[in-house]
C-alpha cells in the first residue's frame, strides 16, 4: 500500500486526509480494476479535490472521485467511465489527444498544464505526477476550476497579447503600420486640436545590411526605436522597413519643435547611422493625411541631399546623384542669364537664372526636357544647389573686376526648398562667395500654394529673416495665388506669360492686369514684372497699366554668362 505521507510529499501540494465516508462502490470498482485490495485514501476521500487515476501504457480511466465528475459534468452515479480511453471520455476523440503530455511525467516533480475541456467549453488548470503500483505507471492528475478573477486576469492577459501581436512590431517594440493608420483615423474623427509630425528614415540601412550583416542593422533600428520613444514616447511607429513617424498631439508648437531639436541632436551623436527627419506642425487636424503627406515630403527633401554619400552599390538613388554630379563637375550643365528690364527707363534691374544642359554633341537642351525627371527621381536639389552655387560665384567674380552689381532670381523647387536646414545650407554658400543673400531672389512657382499653409508661411518667413528676397511666379495662373499672396509678403510679383499675350487685345486682360499691379502697390513694397514681353505694342501697354519691370524676347533671350556681362554688366 502507497502511504499517505509519500503521497503528500510527492505531489507537492495540501491535500486534506479524511477518513470514512468512503464511496465503496467506486474503490470496489477500482480495486477490482487495479487488482489491489485497498486503494489509496486520498484518491477516495469526500473532501479530496477532483482527481482521476489514468493507467499512461494503455490510457484507461482507472478511477474519478465525485469532485472530478462534478467539474467536469459528468453523471456520477455513472461508473462507466472507468476502463474507458481518457481521450474519448474527457475530450470526445476517436484517438490519443495530440496534446497528450505522458510521456513528459515523472516520480519526481507536478507537471502544470491548462486543458480545454469540450464537456464545460473552458480551460481547466491540471496538475500531474506519475507513480508506479503494482507493476502499472499511473497518471494521477488534480484538477482545478479557475475562479472568475483568474479567468478575467487570463482574459485581460490574452488581449494584451493580442494587442501586441496585431499593433507592436515585433523587432523594435514601437507600434506598428497598422496601429498608425488607425490611430490616424481616430485624430480625423475626434480632430484633435494640435498636431506634430515627425517623419524619420534612416540614411543607408540596405548599405549597413549588405555590408555588415542584418544583425547590424537589426541593432541600429532597435536604437532608432529607443531613441525616438525616449523623446516622444509612446506614439511612436514603426511603419517602415527603415522609417519611423512620432506624433505629439495637444502639444504647442514651441514644445513640439524643441523635441524635434532634442531628437535630432540625439540622432547626430550617434556614429553608426543617419538619419533623415522632416517635420510639421499645425493648429488643427483637418486634411491629417495631406499633413502626413507634407512631413514625409520634407523628410524625403533632405534625404535626398545625403544620396552623395551614401554607397552607390547599394542604392539605386545614391547611383542616380553620383551620375548627376559627375555632369555636373563634367560642366555638361550651364547657368543662362535673362535680363529684368526696368519698363519706364529701360535700364537693368536684374536678371534670372536659367538652367540648360549640354549634350554630348555641344548641343543646349531646353529645361523642360531634363528638370521633370530630375523632379520625379528626388535629385533635383543637386541642380538648384549648382545654379545657386554659379550665381554667387559669378557676382563674386563681377564684384572682384569692379563691375555694379544687382539682384539675381534663382527657380529653387519645392522639393528643395522643403528640406531642413535648406536655408541655412543657402546662407551658407552665400557667405563663402562673399555675397549679400539679399543679392538673391528665390522665385517661388504655383506648386508651393499646394504646401500646408502653417509650413509655407513659416517657410517663407524664414527665408525673408536670412535676407532673402522672394518672388512669386506664374501669377495669373491660379486662384491660389491671390491666396497666397493674402497670407505671406513677396517682394516681387510676376505676371505669367499667359496674361501678357493677350494684353493688346483683350481689354479684360487690361482691367484685370491693372487692378493686380494697382494691389500689389497697395501691399507697399511689392514689385511687379511681367513675363514673356515679346512686342513694342505689349511693352507701351504694360507701361500704360503701370507695371514696373518686364522680362522677355524683347529685351533679350536668355543668354551665356559672358554674353550677357558683355551686354548688360560691362558696359
């Protein structure tokens, strides 16, 4: 007979012993089963907890107490149960439960596990030991209800898990795509009151994979991720394989740019990676994805500065820039000048950069046929920045023979402009040639009315306070501009080409060209120059309306460099 005391030891848990009371009638069935004369007392006691014995070689109940059967509804006066397969009478199968952990017990130590029981349609906890009798291995298993607590902690604890493997990505430990697109409907729904947008994505990851292995990069998008939480916390998102987006909401727009500041400043010390980051701040929600939009757009913006150094082999973009500035270097691009004609005296006010290519046959290819590419592929800037580049020297080396200088318009992209530090970056050029910003006039074109009006204004601004002067171009074309120009100061507006053409005949054309320059006259210091003056009949109207400056045929084509100082600067 297996004592009491060696029981209680090996399963490890307070089990009370009671004596009498016995169910005679199941331990006569079992001792007939088990062909011993006196079963165990604790398998037979009132107040034991529901167990059942189950022979491990052949899978046979050998005996259930009324608790067990009580558990799991199972009729008590029914002793039927005992000799039957465990897995057809607790789980309802035809065959061994594929779950089945017999061969996992031993003499030793409780085995714990959670069964799902078909019967109740819940998961009861079990705790199993094996030990021999009479030359049989039996399994003897305690069975426990969870109380409503347990089951709600379980609850809770499976839906965090859940959560976790729906919104979480698994790498970082930052939120993923799916949870930032929801939570983007969310803000759309509830308009929240103020939004920042931090837009991220790390310079070079292909390279660091294809060079150092994708541990490597696992490492420095782990950091990526520690970072950004540590400073935005937990609305931060992994949405990419390399980029990442914060979102700090009801933040001001002080508080938000100085985490921006703290951000990038973490991102500069560290030595193994760059990162790329654009950002947007606005008072309201509406059109959020426009505004997810435009901060990407400006993170792309100054990626697109850093594809010079990254390796070309491992980056189709970096291949592109590489190219592009080995054109550039090759001098198979060229700065034209047209000159700005002051229409009441006739005399020079200034002139605008113009871009043309050189083909390999000498041939001069026209803008239109390069810049949109440009545009499309993200290089642009490489072109902006070489015009920008020419123009300071060429002022510089007019300056140094002694000649006049004047104002020159550079066409810099929105792509361009909307990159950080872009300004700064432009000052800084400025300032190695020696040369007032205010001697440089950034023409801003109709597509920078499609920028959100919390970044243009603020973009604008801050090139009137490096000294810049602005342009607008194209007016004429579009409604937006009359609202653009009600939200920011120009110095200068240009009527589109398309206005003038029409100028001699059309008298509407008239009465609208001289209420525009009558208003721009009105904002105080606000030029007006038209494009594309091709006749003397144009020019008399134009003076007529009282427009100031004038650009076009008539005065001159745009012309080489040294053409033009010996028509316009020499002289």
């Amino acid at each position: 007979m297996l004592k009491i005391n060696i029981l209680k030891k090996l399963f490890l848990t307070k089990v009370k012993v009671a004596t009498g009371n016995i169910y005679k009638r199941g331990a006569e069935m079992s001792s007939k089963m088990m062909g011993f004369d006196e079963f165990p007392k604790i398998a037979r006691t009132e107040t034991a907890r529901a167990i059942y014995l189950i022979d491990v070689d052949t899978c046979e109940i050998v005996y259930m107490n009324k608790s067990a059967k009580d558990m799991l509804q199972l009729a008590y006066e029914d002793d039927s149960y005992c000799g039957k397969k465990c897995y057809t009478v607790l789980q309802g199968l035809n065959s061994k439960c594929r779950f089945c952990r017999n061969n996992l017990l031993t003499t030793e130590r409780m085995f714990v596990e959670e069964i799902y029981q078909p019967s109740v349609q819940r998961y009861l906890q079990v705790k199993s030991i094996l030990f021999n009798y009479m030359g049989r291995r039996l399994r003897f298993e305690i069975l426990y209800n969870f109380k409503e607590e347990e089951l709600e902690q379980q609850k809770k604890y499976l839906d965090q898990k859940l959560e976790q493997i729906r919104w979480v990505d698994n790498l970082t430990g930052l939120y993923n795509r799916e949870k930032y697109s929801s939570l983007l409907k969310d803000i759309e729904i509830k308009k929240i009151r103020q939004i920042g947008i931090v837009d991220m994505d790390i310079n070079g990851l292909r390279n660091i994979n294809a060079t150092k292995g994708y541990h490597s990069g696992d490492r420095v998008l782990i950091r990526m991720a520690t970072l950004i939480k540590s400073v935005f916390g937990i609305n931060s998102f992994r949405v990419g394989s390399d980029e990442f987006v914060s979102l700090s909401l009801n933040t001001g727009k002080a508080e938000f740019e100085a985490k921006v500041t703290e951000l990038k400043a973490k991102f500069s010390a560290e030595t193994d990676f760059r990162v790329s980051v654009g950002s947007l701040w606005s008072d309201d929600c509406r059109d959020i994805y426009k505004k997810v939009s435009q901060a990407n757009a400006v993170m792309e913006a100054t990626k697109s500065f850093g594809y010079k150094n990254l390796a070309a082999d491992y980056n189709h973009k970096a291949e592109s820039a590489h190219r592009l500035l080995d054109k550039i270097a090759a001098g198979r691009f060229k700065v034209y000048l047209q000159p700005k004609i002051n229409l009441q005296t006739g005399m020079l006010e200034g002139a605008e950069a113009l871009i043309r290519k050189i083909d390999g046959h000498g041939n001069v290819i026209a803008p239109d046929n390069f810049i949109p590419c440009y545009e499309d592929i993200g290089l642009i800037n490489y072109i902006d920045t070489f015009v920008l580049k020419t123009v300071c020297q060429l002022l510089k080396k007019w300056r140094d023979q002694g000649d006049k200088l004047f104002k020159v318009s550079v066409n810099v992209s929105r792509v361009t402009l909307i990159a950080e530090d872009i300004i700064k970056d432009g000052v800084a050029i400025c300032r190695e040639y020696g040369i007032d910003p205010g001697l440089i006039d950034v023409e801003i074109t109709e597509s920078f009315g499609l920028l959100e009006k919390e970044l243009l204004v603020d973009l604008i601004k801050r090139m009137h306070e490096a000294g810049f002067s602005i342009s607008m171009d194209d007016f004429g074309t579009s409604f937006s501009n009359l609202e653009l120009l009600s939200q920011v100061h120009f110095d200068t507006v240009k009527f589109d080409k398309s206005l003038v053409d029409t100028i001699v005949i059309n008298p509407k054309a008239q009465i609208l060209f001289k209420a525009a320059v009558s208003m721009c006259r009105e904002f105080g210091d606000t030029l007006t120059l038209a494009e594309g003056v091709e006749t003397e009949e144009q020019l008399k109207v134009l003076q007529k309306l009282g427009c100031q400056l004038g650009q076009g045929y008539y005065f001159a084509r745009p012309l080489p460099a040294e053409e033009f100082w010996e028509r316009y600067v020499k002289k």
